[in-house]
C-alpha cells in the first residue's frame, strides 16, 4: 500500500487534494479548522497552537477531532511561525497531541517534520461531523458612519460588501504563507485579530505593517484575553497587544479594550 502523501497547507480554507493525507496547516487548531480538516477527508493534521490561549482555544480541535478517531497535533507559537506551515516542518516542535496522534508515537517536543511522518500510519476514517458553526455579522452601532464586521474567519471578509468597514476577526494575526498580499481580502477602514501569542519572530501581529503599507488601521488583541476563531470574543474581550502606525493615529493603544476603540473606529470619518 502506498505511504500517505503529506500535504503543507499555509491555510486550512484552502485545502485542495487532501482526501487520505496527512495535512500540516499554518492555520490555528481551532474548532472550525477542525472542521475543515474533517470536511476534507484528512488522515491526521497538524495545526499551529496559536499560544493555546484564552479557554484554550488555539488548541480545541484536538478533542473534537478525538471524538471521531481522527489523529490531530499543534506545534509551539515559540518553534515556528503561525501561517507558515514551511516554517513548522523546517523547525516546529509539537506543543499539544491528542490521544489518536499520540498512539503513533506523536508527543511534546516532537519536531513536525517527525511527527507528519508518523501520523501517515493512520488509520483513514471518512468521517462527518455537524455544520460549521462559523459566523459572519454585520451591524452598524449607534452613530456609526461605517459597518461593523465580524466575521470567525478572515476568509468569510467580503471584498465588495465590506469596503470601508472595520472588520473584526477570530483570525491569527500572521501573514498567510509569509504573503502581504493576504493580510486581509478587503480594503477596510480597520482590521482587528488574534495575536496569536505573537510567538517567534513576532509571527502572530505580521499582518500589521502589512496593512499600514495600505493605510489600513489594523490592531491585534492578546490570545490570553479573547478565544482565537471567535470574532465575538476579539470584540467584546480582547486586549489590544499590538497596533500598527495607523492604527495609533487613530486612537488605538496597547493595553485597552478593544471594543471601545472598535466602536470608536465606526464612527470615524477618515483614518488617521
């Protein structure tokens, strides 16, 4: 029988050809990219543990993915670069494993490299699994001169529907495969994100000054106060942890919630 193939996936809403492989994803191991992985037909997957964070969400589809059989690992924030799944199998290390990925061998400390290989021994189990739970809500607060976006997923932004808008996300604030051109689909008035744990190399916040470069305001809240793939959580518990240059001119700061600022955003006329 041929070995399964191993597939480097930089996001898991882009997963082409996965039926039956072991998928190595840049992508946080959260609940919806649980999900996704599922939908895809995976063997096993190794997601980023995004700094695990608030009820340790950066983590929480290893369990759901148990449930089904389905062998499932997270490398370190601090070994490699979340949205960079090159990064993790040149030098991530695991960080988490559940049970199923475990019997193969697959623990903490493990390079990523090592434990894809492991993980081709396991079984294939074609499994299904509820609705995505993912959410997408648009509001326009009291005076607000521009909508207020959240959307669980940044690949869920409209890049019609949501110009001009502050779009608030459950996103890791990492550059997708290292790309400045991902860091968001839309041109927006201001970008909220998960940083992630900011990690090595400052990965977690690296869409920040890719999105002054396009004068987007752009902040990041710390994966300790709001759980990473819920937009509502970086709302209405996020810390700010990062801002980039416009972000600041437009009244953002590290240290405060950001609700307040995000409202404050929708109510602003131009940046700063």
């Amino acid at each position: 029988m041929e070995e399964a193939p191993v597939v480097i996936a930089p996001t898991i809403t882009k997963l082409p050809g996965a039926v039956g492989a072991v998928v190595v994803t840049g992508s946080h191991g959260g609940i919806y990219p649980g999900q996704l992985a599922v939908a895809a037909g995976v063997r096993a997957v190794v997601f980023h543990d995004a700094g695990i964070g608030r009820d340790e969400a950066g983590v929480a589809s290893l369990a759901l993915l148990e449930r089904v059989g389905i062998a499932a690992a997270a490398v370190s924030h601090l070994s490699a670069r979340v949205g960079d799944a090159d990064d993790m199998m040149a030098r991530g290390r695991i960080s988490r494993a559940n049970a199923a990925a475990a019997a193969l061998g697959v623990r903490a400390g493990l390079a990523c490299a090592t434990a894809a290989k492991r993980l081709r021994a396991a079984p294939l189990r074609r499994e299904r699994l509820e609705a995505s739970e993912e959410r997408r809500s648009v509001t326009r607060p009291e005076g607000a001169v521009r909508p207020l976006v959240l959307i669980d997923s940044a690949s869920m932004v409209d890049p019609l529907g949501d110009r001009g808008a502050v779009v608030v996300t459950g996103s890791h604030g990492g550059l997708v495969g290292g790309d400045p051109a991902r860091a968001l689909g839309v041109q927006a008035f201001g970008a909220a994100y998960n940083d992630a744990g900011i990690g090595i190399d400052r990965a977690g916040i690296g869409r920040l000054p890719a999105l002054d470069t396009r004068g987007i305001a752009a902040l990041t809240v710390a994966a300790a106060s709001a759980r990473i793939g819920d937009a509502r959580s970086t709302f209405e518990d996020g810390i700010i942890s990062a801002v980039n240059v416009t972000a600041s001119r437009c009244g953002a700061h590290i240290g405060e919630r950001a609700r307040s600022v995000l409202l404050a955003w929708t109510r602003r006329q131009e940046p700063g």
